[in-house]
C-alpha cells in the first residue's frame, strides 16, 4: 500500500471558527487525493469539520482525541 | 438552490461584530451565499485609519480578549476570500460618517443603499447583529 500524502495544519489554540477557516484555507493549497490532518483543541471542530466536509463533498478519513487534541483527518477529492 | 443569507451589522459592540463575522466565514464556506451590510456603529470599525477596537458589551468579550479568538476583520476577510461572501458599507451611514468610498477598508466591496440590500436579499434570512 502506497504512503499517503499527509499535510498537518496545527490550530491547537484556536477557538471557532479558527480551526475550521485553517482547514479550508489549507485545502485550498493541497492537491486532490492528498490528507490534512488537522490539530485543534476546539471541541466544536469534531462536529463542524465533518459537516463542512459532508456539504462540501470531500472525505472524512476519521477523527480521534489524543491528549486533549483532536485528530481530523480529511481526504481532498475534488 | 443555494440558501442566501443578509447580514446587517449594525452593532459597535465587540461580541456582535465577532459573531457577525463568525456566521459569515463559517456560512460562506459552507456554500451559502453571504451578503454583509455594515452600518450605524458598526461601520466606523471599518473605515481607514480608524484603529480603536469595538468595546466589550459583557463578561465574553473581556474573556475573549485575552484568548486565541480569530479577529472579526480577519473572519470577514476569509469569509469573502474562501466562500466568496460580499461585505458593504451602508451608504446613509457613509454620508453621516463623512467618508468616501476610498476611506473605507480595501477589504469592503464599496457602498450600498439599504434597499438594494433588501431587494438583493429576497425572500432569504436576514440576520442582524
């Protein structure tokens, strides 16, 4: 199996809409197929990320809590 | 059909132009399309030279302060530069503050009466701030 590409955006820190802003701005620079993975200390972007994502129609690669940092990690499709 | 939302952003307070400005990002990304309408004492927040911060209307803003929170004019700017939302300064309130078009913030799309404003918004929400 191939290594993915994987680019991570550290918005520990950030309050909303912060992290979220990152994210896409970030996407923006990253070329379709590639990973961010974003780190935020805002509980809100476990929920909001995933909806963004959903409405956008790129894909959710997961999401997990490490430390009291979350892990979202986002596929670029389009 | 994409959902269309007008925000009026008349407020001088600090807490209302950050939730102004969040509703703004986090709707225009999300593919609605955003119209912003800066007016009474909200506007002055925007116009050239003019640097003083909105003051605090309660315990959140004070909080806020000292926090990591996303500036409201960084907030507009993404929400214009990653969603494509319009912002625009009230004229009537232009004409009060006695600025022109190039007084104001280069991030602003220019003036606009507020019954384009109302006319653009047809039969979507309206929020006001």
């Amino acid at each position: 199996m191939s290594e993915e590409n994987v680019k991570v955006v550290d918005a520990r820190g950030s309050f909303c809409p912060g992290p979220l802003m990152e994210l896409i701005s970030n996407m923006k620079q990253i070329e379709v197929g590639d990973v961010l993975e974003l780190l935020s200390t805002d509980k809100g972007s476990v929920a909001d990320v995933p909806d963004w994502v959903n409405k956008v129609g790129h894909e959710m690669v997961g999401s997990e809590e490490k430390d009291g940092v979350w892990h979202i990690r986002v596929r670029k499709t389009k | 059909m994409t959902d269309r939302i007008s925000i009026m952003c008349v407020s001088g307070m600090h807490e209302r132009i950050q939730m102004a400005a969040m509703t703004a990002a986090t709707g225009s990304v999300s593919g609605m399309d955003i119209c912003i309408f800066l007016s009474m004492n909200a506007l002055p927040y925007f116009v050239k030279g003019r640097d003083a911060k909105p003051p605090h209307e309660g315990e959140m803003g004070e909080l806020m302060a000292g926090k990591n929170v996303p500036p409201f004019k960084q907030l507009f700017e993404q929400a214009k530069e990653l969603g494509g939302a319009k912002v625009y300064a009230c004229s009537m309130a232009m004409d009060v503050l006695e600025v022109s078009e190039d007084d104001l913030d280069e991030m602003l799309d220019g003036p606009l009466g507020l019954t384009r404003f109302l006319s653009d918004a047809g039969g979507g929400q309206i929020l006001v701030f």
